[in-house]
C-alpha cells in the first residue's frame, strides 16, 4: 500500500441516477457544494460532470462547468479538480438503420470534447482510451485511436495532466502506446474502470493483471461500480492503487441506505486506515501525480 493514498469523488456523473436518490447533485450549486463536502470528509481530489438544470441529463455546456468551478475556488476548500472530457462520444445506432441518426447520440470528435478544458484548465481531465459496447441495447462509447491522438496532443499543450480512463485491457495497450509515442507526459495518471458492462468486469485477479501491465512510473487508481465500490477501495489500495468513490459511480453506504458523496468518502478514509493506511492531502496528491 502506499504511504498516501488519494481519494478521488466522482460526484455525479452522467447517468441516469438523478431519479433514483435525492443525493444526486444537478445544479451548479449542487455540485459543488457536493466537492467541498467530499474534499471536507478527505478526497484529494473531485471528478466533476456537469448536468443540464432542466432536464438532469448530462451536459457539455461550458458555462456550467465553468460556474461549478468557480463555486469551488469561491469556497476556499483546497481540492484537485479533475473535469471529465469524455462527453460527447455516445453512439446509438437504429438496428434498421445504423446510419439513421438516433435520440441519445451524441458525438463529437476529439477537440470538440475539450473546450472546457482548454478554459478553465483545471489540474486533471480524463481521457477515455477506447471504444466500448455500453451496456445492453444498441449504445456504444467511441474514443478511436485518431480522436484519442488528437485529444491527447491538445491536453498536452494545454499543460493539463490527463487521466487515462481504462475500461478494457485493449485501452491499456493503446494507452501505452501514446506514452511511448509521446503524447502522455510522465508520470502517467491511469483510472483502471472495472464492472462497466461490457468492459472489464469487477474481477480482483483481473485487476491484478491489469497492474502488472501498467508501465514503470505510472501512478493509478482503480474503481468498480454499485455494490462493490466500497469493497474495491480495499482492493485497489491494497495492490498500491490509489481510489474513486462517489455517486457517479454507486448510489448506496449499505443495502437500502442511500448515500452522500461525503459519506462515501468518509467510508473510504476508514477502510484506508483500517488495512494500516493514510489518506493523501491535495498537496501530497499534487506531488505523486506531478501536478503544476
């Protein structure tokens, strides 16, 4: 285990769980009084999506970025932030027509994915580092190894530490093969995505194998979904992982208990030091990570 491990909370996300718990931040306002509320009980660092105010759906629109961010600087509350630049890839294709465009898509290509993080220039933004069968039905997640190459020259230039989102063993490879290639300044930062149907499932041994396909020097973090998020922070910092918890990613404390992302991340910092660990403070992640 490390000596500081870093707690990340994904607040949000953008999936459709705004129904399902009262939890859930929506708003600007919402969101980020939900990241000072993480980086109060401990996170490092918060994973921020932004949602339309309307609808709940999510959203590219930069001014709400823009707005959340701001809020969070306003606080005082020193945290990480770390703005997602994976919307806009979804794609989903009509059976009789997979040409036909269909409610739901909605694609852009790589740059198109970055105008808020060419703005506001926040520490970490992720980079989803392949293509992926999402869930059941006809939906696909599209990151092809041009748009990828594209988004990663624009995030080095930019001076932004990029997050390699990694749902499948075949993304690692890709990965790799950027930083080999130049395109990922080092330290890499890796997030190992696990239990997203249908990437690589919440499998430990497969977890472990996926660690030992990382390239010397990287740093990571892991994450599973739903029931076996809590679980997985044992898991992934045991292997010398650091850790995501959040409301992204899973709803609940316990079975029929919803949660808060501060009470997530509460539960976290406990499980870390109950197998002998500690958590890091922003500093101390701004160090590992090789933040400027």
């Amino acid at each position: 285990m490390k000596d500081r491990v870093i707690i990340t909370c994904a607040l949000t996300g953008a999936g459709d769980t705004v129904g399902k718990s009262e939890h859930v931040p929506v708003t600007p306002e919402q969101i980020a009084a939900s990241a000072v509320e993480a980086a109060n009980a401990g996170a490092a660092v918060v994973h921020i999506h932004v949602r339309d105010v309307e609808t709940g759906q999510g959203s590219r629109d930069v001014a709400l970025y823009r707005e959340v961010v701001a809020r969070i600087k306003d606080s005082g509350v020193d945290v990480v932030i770390n703005l997602t630049a994976g919307m806009g890839g979804d794609l989903v294709i009509d059976q009789e027509d997979p040409l036909k465009p269909v409610d739901g898509t909605d694609l852009v290509n790589g740059l198109q994915r970055l105008p808020h993080v060419e703005e506001l220039l926040p520490d970490i933004c992720t980079l989803d580092c392949g293509s992926l069968n999402f869930g059941e039905g006809s939906q696909l997640y599209v990151s092809t190894p041009d748009m990828l190459r594209a988004g990663a020259q624009r995030i080095l230039e930019l001076g932004v530490k990029p997050e390699l989102e990694i749902f499948d063993t075949g993304q690692l490879w890709f990965a790799t093969k950027m930083i080999d290639e130049g395109l990922i300044a080092k330290p890499p930062l890796f997030q190992l995505c696990m239990g997203i149907p249908y990437g690589a499932p919440a499998n430990p041994e497969l977890l472990q194998t996926m660690v030992h396909m990382l390239p010397d020097g990287a740093q990571w973090a892991s994450f599973a979904i739903g029931r076996d998020q809590l679980k997985w922070v044992a898991h992934s910092a045991l292997l010398g992982g650091h850790v995501r918890v959040g409301l992204e990613d899973n709803l609940y404390l316990s079975k029929g208990v919803k949660a808060t992302n501060g009470q997530l991340v509460e539960r976290a910092v406990k499980i870390i030091e109950d197998l002998g660990g500690t958590t890091a403070s922003p500093d101390e992640a701004r160090v590992q990570l090789g933040l400027k």
